[in-house]
C-alpha cells in the first residue's frame, strides 16, 4: 500500500465525505470500452485514439466516433463483458460501504450498457449507474448519447459537475486521463499505482497517495482491517 503524498492523509472516519471512484481500470481491472473496441470495432478506431492522445479531437468526441465502428450484436457483448474481471477486493470495500451506511452510485465516462452488465454479472445489479448513454441500431451496430454532459468540458460525463452536486469534501478513487480534471478539485486522491492520474498528481502536488487494489482502499479506511464507523456518501465514477 502506498503512503499518502504532499500532505497527511485525511480522516475519512471523521464523515462529511463522498467517494467518487472510476469504473475503467479501477472497479474493472480493464478499461472495458478499449477492451470492447479492441474486441468488436474497426481496427481504425486506433487511429481516432492516436488523435484523442495527441489532442486534436476531444474524449466525447473520440467515444462518439470509435463507438460507431463497434460490430455486435448485444448477445455477444453480453457474453464478453462476462469475462470482465473486477479488481481485487472490491467486493470487500462494498460490503464495508453498505455496513457503513454509505451510499454508491456508478459515475463513469464509459458505455452505460457495459457497466451495468458487468456490475451485474457480479452481483452489484443495485447500484445505480451514470454513464455515457449506448444505444443499439440495428442488428450490430452502435451510438453513444451524452446526457451527462457539460459546456465547456471535454469529457461525455462531467466528473466535476457530479462533484459539485455532491458538495462537501470529496475522495476520490481513480486511474486515468478522465479523473484528471477533478483531481485539483477533490479534497484528496487515491490514484492507482503507475496511471496517468497518480503521474500528473505527482507532477502537480496535487494531496493523493497511491493504490493497487481495493484491499489497499479499505486499508485507508481501516487501520490493520478494523471495522470504522465512516460518515458521509460514496459515489463510483
């Protein structure tokens, strides 16, 4: 387990605290959209990924373009997001939040459709789901909505508007370029060890400490595994 960086790490049993946790590469071990694209799409969603990566078109803009590419029927991307693995102990951490009282809510900048399939192939079908909106056309064919949009902001979900109609201190539990934005707005970071948002926290001072799985989470929460009586809302993006 990592130890916290830039400043001590915060009482989280103190309540008044909201968790805001990625889905992609944080709950799923994988980024399910790049797996599914990887899997289903033209291969020349690659190229629109190049472009994404070297800032010439916007996240929204790239998801809107590679989904169309997707080729499957809903029958075979149901039976491959059965093979998507969780993070070690995510389970644990849920069974802690609802112990706790605390209430989670799914808010990811990937496809609806994929993580509610995988939550609920696990047995996490209850909670509640924001995502970039994936719709069937056809036979085979794909779109993706953004109903949880923003102006101004890059992304097909705004992490930051679902923090700010959160309020209050926010923790949160992310890997990648998407959790960017909110991290120098987030009361603290735990970033997982090695991504792109534990890189630019370290390059920015930005107050995180580092993470491999949800074991190492709890662990934060509760010291050496002891039950803790924690405050407060958790919210999954």
């Amino acid at each position: 387990m990592g130890t916290p960086a830039h400043n001590v790490f915060p009482d989280l049993t103190n309540g008044g605290w909201s968790i805001i946790c990625d889905f992609d590469g944080t709950i799923a071990c994988i980024d399910v959209t790049d797996a599914v694209l990887g899997r289903f799409a033209d291969p020349a969603w690659e190229n629109v990924e190049k472009e994404w990566l070297d800032g010439t078109i916007t996240a929204r803009q790239c998801m809107e373009r590679q989904v169309r590419m997707i080729n499957a029927t809903p029958a075979a991307l149901d039976a491959f997001l059965a093979t998507v693995p969780l993070t070690k102990g995510f389970a644990q951490f849920t069974r802690f939040c609802a112990d706790s009282g605390l209430e989670m809510m799914v808010v990811s900048d990937g496809m609806d459709y994929a993580v509610k399939r995988v939550l609920a192939g696990n047995g996490y079908g209850n909670i509640p789901v924001i995502a970039n909106r994936l719709r069937f056309q056809g036979k085979s064919g794909c779109r993706l909505d953004f109903p949880y949009g923003a102006d101004g902001c890059k992304s097909g979900v705004c992490k930051c508007d679902a923090a700010r109609a959160i309020g209050g201190k926010i923790l949160l539990i992310g890997d990648g370029r998407s959790d960017i934005c909110l991290a120098k707005n987030a009361s603290f970071v735990l970033a997982r060890r090695g991504k792109p948002l534990h890189l630019h926290c370290e390059e920015n001072a930005i107050p995180h400490a580092v993470y491999d799985d949800f074991f190492d989470v709890l662990n934060y929460f509760c010291a050496c595994g002891e039950a803790c009586n924690a405050g407060g809302s958790v919210v999954a993006l």
